[in-house]
C-alpha cells in the first residue's frame, strides 16, 4: 500500500526536492524503512540509532501526532497521509 | 571580553556558528548557548560582581554577547523580599518573592530576555526585531526596540488584554493581531522568520534571548547571600524559564560562586492550560497539547516549546508540577497584594496559588527557604479582576454622609478625641 509523505523543507535536499512522496508499508516504521531505501540518509534525520523517532521531530497521521497514537507501530490504512514535522517552532517563557 | 563559545544542539550535541540559528539540521533538537566556563572561573569573583551596578549585567560574562549590550543597560537586579507578612498567613518560615513585577522598563521579567535578545540581533547585523508574544514579550520588544532606534513588528492572539496591546502600540511598534491561539501564532511567526530577514527574540534569535532569564537565578542567589534556595517555585508557559532557573544554579555551582546546590525547582500553570504539570503528574516524557482556556494568558501556550527540558527539569531536581483554576488564581493575586503590598499579574497568581497548593499538600515543608517568582504586573492585567474585588463607596462631598459612612463601618474608634 502506498501512503502518501510530506516532506520538510531541510529534508527536501535528500528527496531531489520533492515536498510529498509516496512510501510502501503498512505501519509507519516500515514506511520510515522504505523511504530510508529510496532516499538514503533521511532515516537517521528523523531517528535515533536505535530506530525511536528523535524527540524533536512529529510525524502525524493526517491531523494526528503518532505519540499519542502507536508511534511507530501505529497500522496505516488506504489514503492515509503522513507529514513529518519538526517540533521546533518557537516558544515564549 | 566575551566568553560564548558557540551554539550546540542539547539533543545531538553538534556544534555550531554563534550565528541567528535555533535548530539543529542534524536532528532538529534545540540549540543552545555555549560558553567557556573555565575562563569565567579565573576571571568572576563575588567581588567582581558585587562591585557592579545593580542591573543584569553584572553577570556579563555568563551572558551571550560579543560587547557591551546596546540596549536595556538598566534591565534586572529586582528586589528579593523576605515576605513575613505572607509566610504566616501560609505558616512557613523563610518565604521570599523575587519580584519582577517591577523589571525596567516594561514591568516583566521579559526585558531580561530581550535586552539580550536585540544587542545580540544588533550584534549579528538586523535591522527589524520581531516577536511572538502573549502579552509581556510584546511590550517589552516594543519598547527596547524604541530605546536603541529599531523597527518592530509584534505578533499577538486577538484575544489579549487591552493593557498589554496599548503597552505595545504606544512605543510605535507594528501590532499584528492573529485570529487564532498563540500556539497558531507562534506557528505563522515561524514561517514569517523563514521568509523575511528579521530578528524573531524568541525563534531565530532564541538561543540568544533565552539566555537572559538566567539573571534572574543569578540575582536571586546573590540576593540571598550566595546560597541556595531549598524551594523555588516558577510560572511555566512555553517552559523556558524555569529551564534556565535550573541552568543558571548549576552554572553558578560549577564556576565555584555558590555551593551545595539542593534546590528543588517547582513549576505552576493555570488547570486551563497544563501540558507540562499534567506530563510530571502522569510521568510522561510526552508533552500533550492542549488548547488553552484561562484567564493567566501570559501562560497561554498549549504548545509549550521547552516542555519536554522543563517537566526534567522538576524531576531532576526533586521538585514537582501542580496547576491552580482561575478563582484560585485571583485569590492569590488578592493574598499577595493585601499581605505584601504586591500587584502582580496573574501570572503570579497562578504562582502564588501552586506554591499555597504545594505547602498544604506537604510537598514544601514549612521549615524551609522557599522563593516564589513573581515575573509580571498585575497593572497589565486588571481585566481579569472586575467584579472579583469590593465595590468602592460612593458618597457626596459632606461630612456627615462620611460620618455615616464610619458609623456604618464600625470605625468610630478611629475618631479624634
């Protein structure tokens, strides 16, 4: 199953540019592991070595953060979408 | 002489350019300010400091700027009072309120960070200063920026007090009102700083500014003898003070200016707004969003940036999170103004009623030192009190309807005899 990704813009560089993707797997670490095999290098961005999600990075499963759902193992289903994140926008106190 | 070394990412630890950065490219952690701590040892005395004017700028050398600041040479050094009045009415011994509700010029602790934050933007070359705000940081770069000749524009939600939107419009700053959360705000702003070439304090320039709030840590310690407080009680919106609270002590152990550090770091929100008092409950590492509803909207960040080091924050140090409802909050505002003469905002309500929340539960012993940190102006946010205080008495300019008005009080002990 193809799930559709958006991609950030300081990860733009490691997929030629495109800001959407498709990816095969049906739940977001196989997806995580299949754009890792057409785009090399944008696994370890969003992961830690041992394969958790960084702390300062979102991924959400159309409006939802992962977090609060399965994280990695959260199952897709045809027309999900995915958008990877980083957390970091600013702040104020 | 400066003693930044640079910037390093607090997740990955790569290191980078003292430069407008906040985000690491590697693994988009937060960067943070880095400095040359052994030098500082050799050069920073108490001495040194203590012979210094009374403003934030006695702990220059722990403060991330190339040269001298070129804007808020005044900010800081608030009093450290020893509250008797309100330790007995919450029965503990040793309370003090550091108070910057009465920071220059603008009446909050965040002159602190943006004294800070425009000398080091001005330092890096920029010509506009904007910001994200909830209220205080919008006065305050309004006003700073007024101070050294910069153009700003400051972002708000619409739904802030009218005190803090005339504070801002009044220094000829542009105010942006966005329809929407300052969540959603902050969100825009982001974009915004991608896209034009400006100075945002609190998101390109933010490793910078937030360093500000650590004198506010430094001064408490030096207010207090160059000891440790056992409690510290801190406001948390989007988390970054109390962050640096934390930091700062543990600077001011490591370069050898105070000893024994044994503080405890508690964090108060609002119950309408409580991401990061409700992960420390929960012990989670994961900070929920909420959508804010409270009438403490300087704490209004249901999104909080630095809630993730914050809620570590209180656990590292021993400390806790607890959240107070908006009646709690006005009593408390009441409780400090009529015990020690103090208006804050209702920031500090929200402070004040956390710490009386964390006595009676027994988390704070009695017997111990305690701070409680005041970091705005209850002047700013007087809306949040009609219809909560007394009415006042109206009466004729005669003497006998005030004769009455005695009589009608029981007061008439107070009569001349």
């Amino acid at each position: 199953m193809a799930i559709k990704v958006r991609i950030p813009t300081p990860l733009r560089k490691l997929t030629n540019g495109s800001d959407e993707v498709f990816a095969e797997g049906r739940n977001i670490g196989e997806i995580i592991n299949d754009l890792e095999k057409s785009f090399p290098g944008l696994k370890e961005r969003i992961c830690e070595g041992d394969g958790k999600l960084r702390r300062f990075v979102n991924i959400y499963l159309n409006d939802e953060d992962i977090r609060f759902k399965k994280n990695l193992e959260t199952e897709l289903k045809e027309n999900d979408e995915l958008s990877i994140i980083p957390a970091i926008a600013g702040g104020s106190i | 002489m400066s003693f930044m070394k640079g910037l390093k990412c607090r997740e990955c630890g790569k290191e980078y350019p003292k430069e407008a950065l906040h985000v690491c490219e590697l693994c988009f952690g937060p960067l943070e300010v880095n400095y040359e701590y052994e030098k500082i040892k050799e050069v920073l005395t108490r001495q040194t400091i203590e012979k210094r004017p009374p403003n934030m700028w006695r702990y220059k050398e722990l403060l991330p700027l190339e040269s001298d600041p070129s804007v808020g040479a005044q900010v800081g050094f608030t009093p450290l009072i020893r509250a008797h009045n309100l330790g007995n009415a919450l029965g503990v011994r040793e309370l003090y309120i550091k108070n910057d509700a009465v920071n220059y010029p603008t009446l909050s602790f965040k002159d602190r960070v943006v004294s800070v934050a425009i000398s080091r933007a001005r330092e890096l070359g920029f010509k506009i200063i904007a910001c994200a705000s909830t209220g205080n940081l919008a006065n305050s770069v309004a006003a700073n920026s007024a101070a050294c000749g910069m153009e700003s524009y400051v972002f708000i939600p619409h739904d802030l007090e009218q005190t803090k939107i005339m504070g801002t419009l009044i220094y000829g700053a542009t105010v942006v009102s966005i329809k929407g959360t300052y969540d959603e705000v902050n969100r825009l702003c982001s974009e915004i700083a991608g896209k034009y070439g400006w100075a945002f304090v609190n998101i390109n320039i933010r490793p910078y500014y937030a360093e500000g709030s650590k004198t506010f840590g430094y001064e408490m310690i030096e207010q207090l003898g160059w000891r440790f407080p056992r409690h510290v009680v801190v406001p948390m919106a989007g988390g970054s003070l109390i962050t640096k609270i934390w930091k700062s002590f543990n600077e001011l152990q490591k370069i050898g200016l105070a000893k024994n550090l044994d503080s405890r770091i508690y964090g108060a929100q609002a119950a309408g707004c409580a991401p990061i008092v409700n992960a420390v409950k929960e012990g989670s590492e994961l900070i929920r969003p909420v959508r804010p509803n409270t009438i403490a909207k300087s704490l209004a960040i249901g999104n909080p940036a630095d809630g993730y080091y914050s809620a570590k924050v209180m656990r590292d140090s021993g400390g806790w999170g607890e959240c107070v409802t908006d009646d709690e909050i006005i009593s408390a505002m009441k409780l400090l103004a009529e015990t020690e003469g103090i208006f804050a905002e209702t920031a500090g309500g929200v402070t004040l009623g956390v710490t009386k929340k964390l006595i009676e539960q027994g988390r704070i012993p009695k017997d111990e030192s305690i701070v409680v940190s005041i970091t705005g102006n209850g002047l700013k946010t007087q809306e949040a009190l009609y219809g909560k205080l007394n009415q006042v008495t109206v009466i004729n300019a005669r003497l006998a309807e005030f004769d009455d008005l005695v009589r009608a009080n029981g007061k008439e002990y107070a009569l001349k005899s």
